[in-house]
C-alpha cells in the first residue's frame, strides 16, 4: 500500500539537509492553506502520523522535522539546537515552497515555534498563520514540567525489542498517559525509536540536543512570551491542554482564553504532558478549527 505521503527535503541556511512529510492531499487542496504540523523537543515526523492521515483526506499537511531529529540531519554546532534557529530553518522550508499563508499545529516546544513565527509576523506587518492550533503549551511554561523533561532529555540508552522500549516508556512517562496499556505504548516506541547500528533501538534524536536546554540558567527571568501569544491576533485559535498537564496550567489556560474569547480551550481527559493527537476530543476539536478556515 501506497503511503499517503512523499518524504521530501529542504535546506536550512547553515547547509543541513533537513526533511519533511509533505501529504499532498486531494485535488483542489492547493487552494486552501496547507497545515504545517510541528513536534515537540524529543520528538519527530512519526508523532503526527494519525493525525495527517485524517487530515491530508482534505488538504495539504507539511509535517516537517527539526534538524536534530528524524530523517534531518544533525546539526555540527549543539548551539543551534534552539526554538530560534528551529523557526528560522521552517522558515526556508515555506519560501522553498512558496507558502505565503498555512495553518499551525504546534505540540509543545512546536507551539512555542508557532508563537515566535506570529511574533515575526507582526513586527514585519505581515498575517501569514490562518489559524492555529497549541498542543499544551502556553507563554508561562510550569517549573515542574521543565524539571520532568530534565530527567530524561539527553539520558540515550538502548533496547534489545520493542517490548522493552515500551516498558522503558511507560516507567518514564506513565503520570502523564496513564491509562496506556502496553499495545499504545509500543506504538509510542515506535513513534519515539529507531533501530540503531548498533542492531538496538534508540531514541530518534541527537542527544546534543540536551546541551542548550541544559546550559540555561534555571534561576534567570523566563523570556516574556504573551507578547508572542497575543500576535496571534483574532484567527480561529485552539488551545488544547492535558488535564494532567505539568507544562500548562489550567490558571495558564484560563489567562490565555480572557486575552483571546474567540480561541477554545479543550482539556483532554485523563492525560499529561502531551496529547498525542488522536485522542477523539483533540480530532474533534481540529476539525472544528478547519470548518471556521475552509
């Protein structure tokens, strides 16, 4: 069976060879903005699987990968592995393509890059994003979630099957999915691994990745983000939060929707640190934002 998309590539400004899923979807989808999925820290392409594969049924859905993670390659200097530079290399993929208008789906550190594009936008007079969705995140990040993904972020190690991968999942991330059996964390595994060289499986990212976040001073003033959320300006918006989140707080979400009535604010049940983007209120909830753009 065919897949419902073409693996295809872009350049960033520093020479890498960066890669993207672009799901062409059906004819007619060019006249509508495409969606531009982006993932979290850890994270890659695979993450957004089921989500485009309903999606890409209407329209056009760019699924790229952050260089560092996936099939793009890994950046030289672990400097440039910052939401900064990460917008700046999505950035050349939309001129590469000629995107002067898209959609947003930013989970986590993607809704971060989703808030700076709109901050970009605003200072050059420009209204590029149609409408966005941010997969719990917001422009106040909790302390204890940061601390979480301290834990792990940069930690590698290896795993002789997918079943042990799994486990060494759940043991890790079980607070925030926890009514996970062991079949939705295998197939998180295999969102999140690859086999390695080295015949074992092995997180799909450079580890160097680790160094920046790790190398900012925990005790220094957070940078002020709602300016970036506010640039947002009056889109159809969608702010969707885990109830068990420990990145967004829902006193976060609450803020964000009396500076924006026109966004909705979906919790999902029974889950953390980040919806996975098939749970059936978050589908739903999507689907309602595209109704308002199509």
């Amino acid at each position: 069976m065919d897949k419902p998309y073409a693996h295809r590539t872009w350049q960033s400004a520093d020479g890498l060879t960066l890669h993207y899923r672009d799901y062409a979807g059906p004819d007619g989808a060019s006249e509508k903005p495409p969606i531009l999925c982006m993932h979290g820290l850890t994270r890659n392409a695979r993450d957004f699987a089921t989500l485009a594969d309903h999606l890409g049924k209407n329209w056009r859905v760019i699924v790229p990968e952050m260089r560092g993670r996936g099939r793009s390659d890994y950046a030289p200097d672990s400097a440039t592995y910052t939401p900064v530079t990460y917008v700046q290399d999505v950035e050349a993929l939309l001129a590469d393509q000629n995107i002067d208008r898209f959609i947003a789906i930013g989970t986590s550190m993607g809704g971060l890059m989703t808030m700076i594009m709109a901050a970009g936008d605003a200072m050059q007079g420009r209204n590029r994003i149609a409408g966005a969705v941010l997969n719990d995140i917001g422009p106040v990040i909790d302390t204890g979630g940061l601390d979480k993904i301290r834990t792990y972020l940069g930690q590698g190690g290896s795993y002789a099957t997918w079943m042990h991968a799994a486990r060494a999942l759940r043991d890790v991330h079980s607070a925030a999915h926890p009514d996970f059996d062991i079949e939705r964390w295998l197939e998180m595994a295999k969102r999140t691994l690859v086999l390695g060289q080295s015949g074992r499986l092995v997180f799909d990212y450079d580890m160097a990745i680790a160094e920046p976040f790790k190398a900012a001073d925990e005790n220094a003033a957070p940078p002020d983000l709602w300016p970036a959320f506010d640039a947002l300006g009056e889109v159809p918006l969608l702010l969707l939060r885990g109830e068990l989140s420990n990145l967004l707080s829902a006193e976060t979400a609450a803020a964000m929707q009396a500076r924006k009535p026109q966004m909705e604010v979906v919790t999902v049940p029974r889950c953390g640190h980040a919806p996975v983007l098939d749970e059936p209120e978050s589908v739903a909830a999507i689907d309602r934002l595209l109704e308002k753009i199509a």
